[in-house]
C-alpha cells in the first residue's frame, strides 16, 4: 500500500569532495543550501563529525529547511512533479509552525545537491513543484493511518505516539477526536538524557553528540576507548525511570474513566514502540483496563497518515501524494504503491 523511506534527521556541513561514498541517493544525500554544502542522515553519521539536529526545530530553521530539501529530493525522484505534501507538527507547536511551514512547502523549490556522493556524476539541480501543501498534528496524522490505512481501526481508540522529541495522545472516536484528551510531553530524550548521564559516571564519552548517544541507545551498544559496552540494561532502567516519572502522570492527567469506558484498546505508534521494556511498562499499567497494540511499522506511521491526507487534499490522485515526517531521530518519506508495501532506509538494522 505505501512506500516509506527513512534517514536519520541529523546533518552537518561539508564542502569537502566526496565520491562514490554510498551506493544510492538515500545513503548519499548531500544537499546545498544558500552555497553551502550539507551532509545528511547517513552520510552524515560516516563522513560528518558531529551530525545533529535541533530538537523540535521550527521552519525558519536551518535544520529543518536542508532536511525539507533533501526530503523534497526524495519525492521528487520517485514521483516527479507535481506533488501534494502533507506534514505535521506535535500539538505544542502546531499553532505556531503551522502557517509558516505551510508557506515554505508549498510552490515551487530548487534542490541543489551532489550526486558524485553514490556515482551519479556532478552537482545537479532538480526542480520541485509542490502543488498543495498541509499541515496537521502529529498524533491526528497517526489517527488518519490506523484509520484508514492497512490497520482499518474501527470505533473508538487510544493512540501514543511515543517520538523522540516529544510524546503525544489522545482519544480518537468515530466522529473525532477528543480535544480534551490531547497530551504532549517530553518524548525519548528524556530516557536518552537519563542514559547519557549514567554513562557519563563511568566513562569519557568523547564528546559524543545527543544524537549518537541516541544511535547507541537504539542499537543496546555503544564503543568508548576501543571497548564495547552493553547498555541494554541501563536502557531498560531509564525506559521504565521515563514510564514512571513522564509517561504516566501525563495520561493520568489527560485520560479519565469515562474515556476507558469509552474505549478497550491502545494503539501505540512511533519510535518508542520498538522498545519491549517501554511497551511493557504500558501492558503493566493497562493490564485489566484495555488492550495493548503496536501499530504496523510504528514508527512510519504518522509519515503514512500524512500521505493519505494528501490524496484526500489532491482529490484523490495518490500518484502524487507525498507524506512527509520530518521527526527529530528520523526523516519518513511516504508515497503510495499499490502493489506492495515496501519499505527503503538509509538506517542500518542496528541503527
């Protein structure tokens, strides 16, 4: 049903030649941007030195314009022009960023970028033709795929998106969703945070940026001074610390019993879905009160919600319906494919 592509939402300057140094464009994106050159996602964790990104960047930003560009990249290549782009923003800032991502997506782009990275030749310029451009909340995005995408929910449901940057959910029904029971807070970086200060107790950690420390977080490993340390348990301590002290207080606060009378089943999306530690603090609590659901590929899921809304904003022509989520770990590029579902990332299985 869809097409996913994913990178890492990180990047770093780089005006250096680089040739032949990944096998596609998705592991070679190197973006130019006011003259400058930018290493991104992959490429940028091989060749850069301290690849980052700001957390919850808005879109005058510079990180999120050059990870714009190279996601525009990416639709432009699979599906040529025109195209329709549907993005979100977590509830906190969705007021604020709304109209003005709206604005810088919508019209007409040139993306500069390099492809001698993966042996495409020299640097070129590709025209892009946004047709049609909107913005939702993240979690509304996530509603949309269980919805009407391949889980085909029915009824009324919970959902948590469990991103990097931020947390969000809330009680969607038949006839919408629940105002009052939207919550947003702090996301993974908090167990990130809690794990680098641990570590940090022990060991140099070479001055190591957030989004490597959050690099190993994922893969259960991280190397200092040549030795290989498992951290997997840590992980599993500040998961279930972050559960504790973040996760649940905010749904105490935002879901009453009316709601769980409402509804008999949580769906749990985004990044922290893939950690059995979290998931399970989430059965512990909700044991005898509801049932407990990882959506499909959790973490593309509101990138998929958006690409549906797409073809609802184009008058259904899903040709050219692009979803896009530009999170703060990873980068989601969706498009419809009516054969299978593939699913393309620059991340290696580690990651």
């Amino acid at each position: 049903m869809f097409k996913t592509y994913t990178f890492p939402s990180v990047f770093e300057g780089n005006n250096t030649d680089l040739k032949n140094v990944s096998p596609d464009l998705i592991n070679g994106l190197k973006i130019f941007h006011n003259g400058e050159g930018y290493v991104i996602g992959n490429l940028a964790l091989t060749e850069g030195v301290s690849p980052h990104k700001n957390i919850n960047s808005a879109p005058d930003e510079l990180d999120y314009q050059i990870l714009l560009k190279a996601a525009l990249l990416i639709a432009n290549q699979k599906l040529g022009n025109p195209i329709t782009i549907t993005t979100g923003f977590p509830f906190s800032t969705f007021q604020l960023n709304k109209e003005k991502a709206t604005q810088l997506i919508d019209g007409q782009h040139t993306v500069e970028y390099d492809a001698a990275t993966y042996g495409g030749g020299i640097k070129k310029n590709v025209q892009v033709e946004v047709a049609g451009a909107q913005v939702i909340p993240e979690v509304i995005g996530c509603t949309i795929a269980l919805r009407k995408g391949i889980t085909k929910a029915q009824g009324n449901f919970f959902v948590m998106s469990l991103g990097y940057g931020t947390l969000e959910g809330l009680l969607s029904t038949e006839g919408g969703i629940v105002q009052r029971t939207s919550l947003s807070t702090y996301g993974l970086r908090y167990a990130v945070n809690l794990l680098e200060k641990e570590l940090a107790k022990e060991h140099y950690l070479e001055l190591k940026t957030e989004h490597q420390i959050d690099a190993a977080f994922q893969k259960g490993v991280i190397f200092l001074n040549r030795k290989r340390i498992d951290i997997r348990s840590m992980r599993d301590r500040v998961l279930k610390q972050y559960y504790e002290d973040v996760i649940s207080p905010a749904m105490r606060k935002a879901f009453n019993d009316n709601d769980f009378m409402a509804s008999q089943i949580m769906y749990l999306a985004g990044g922290g879905a893939i950690y059995t530690a979290l998931v399970d603090c989430f059965k512990e609590e909700f044991r005898d009160v509801l049932d407990l659901e990882i959506a499909h590929e959790p973490q593309s899921l509101a990138s998929r919600g958006y690409c549906i809304n797409s073809a609802q904003l184009n008058g259904g022509v899903k040709s050219t319906a692009v979803g896009l989520d530009i999170g703060n770990a990873t980068t989601v590029v969706s498009i419809f494919d009516d054969n299978n579902t593939i699913s393309e990332t620059s991340i290696p299985s580690e990651y």
